[in-house]
C-alpha cells in the first residue's frame, strides 16, 4: 500500500474555465430617478429636464451605471437617452435595467470579444462557484461561445461535474 497518490486532474488535459477571471474592476452604480418623477410616478418633461441639468454627473466618472426606476412608472425611452447623453463623458458603461442587466451587459461584450482559439480540442470545465457577480447569462454566453471549438464542455468543479457537450 505504498503507491503514491496521483492527481488525476492536474495530470489531464481538462481546462478550467473561471468567468470571475474576467470580472472588470470598478465601482457598478445604480441610478434610480424615481425621485425626479412627480409623486414617483408621473414623469413632468420640464422638471425631468430641471432634475437632469442640476444633477451632478461627474460622481459617475469610471463607474458602470445601471439606470432604472424602482416604481411602476411608464418612462418614455427619450427619457433613458437623456440620461445617457449626460453619462457617456463620464461612465465606463451605461445600461438601462438593474444590476444584474449591467453585469450581462458587461460580460456579453467580454465575451463578444474574447479569443477562445488557444481551447480549441480541449475538454474544458466552466467553474462554477464565484465570489464575484457574474450573472447567469454569462454561463449561457461562455458556453455558447466555447461550442464551436471545444472537444467537451462540463459545468462544476474537476471533482464533480455536469456534462454539457462533448463532440462525437
């Protein structure tokens, strides 16, 4: 009984894949302007107009902004683009929804522009477990992504993983 324990994972050719490796740095903001509607819910064009010109947009500088109403207020779109024209100087990036749409934004363009060539044949595991954000459509997005040039694509950990696709 003195055989030496191998690991047969470190030993395989598998390839972790980890979608918080690819999580950007910085500040994410969520801008609710249900505060510049009157009562929360009617949206006055000249006191939108008054809230948007007085508001100070330079505290967005470097930051993802999400830009949402938290009522059940009816937002014309030119109200959104508003908003957008003030924070394209100083926002990374801006989205309408909440944060978790921000983040989907976010990865969806990673991902859009992410070279996978060098995975090309290879099983490759997508880790599942992260500390950071990463929303539920960046799986979907990665997974779909690797397809093409994948041998294998599990989801999970080395130890115990899902089988998602394995060319024949």
């Amino acid at each position: 009984m003195a055989d030496d324990i191998v690991n047969r994972v470190a030993n395989s050719k598998l390839v972790t894949f980890d979608l918080e490796d690819y999580y950007p740095t910085g500040e994410r903001v969520l801008l609710d302007i249900s505060n510049w509607l009157y009562e929360g819910i009617v949206l006055r064009e000249k006191e939108f107009r008054a809230h948007v010109l007085s508001h100070n947009w330079s505290q967005y500088q470097n930051k993802y902004v999400a830009v949402n109403c938290s009522t059940d207020a009816i937002i014309p779109a030119w109200a959104y683009m508003l908003i957008s024209v003030e924070l394209q100087p100083f926002s990374k990036l801006t989205v309408v929804g909440n944060l978790e749409a921000l983040e989907t934004v976010i990865y969806q363009d990673i991902i859009d522009n992410l070279d996978v060539s060098d995975l090309e044949d290879k099983p490759i595991i997508i880790k599942g477990c992260s500390k950071k954000p990463v929303p539920l459509n960046a799986y979907s997005m990665i997974s779909s992504k690797l397809k093409p040039v994948a041998k294998s694509i599990m989801f999970g950990e080395a130890c115990s993983n899902v089988p998602l696709f394995k060319r024949k």
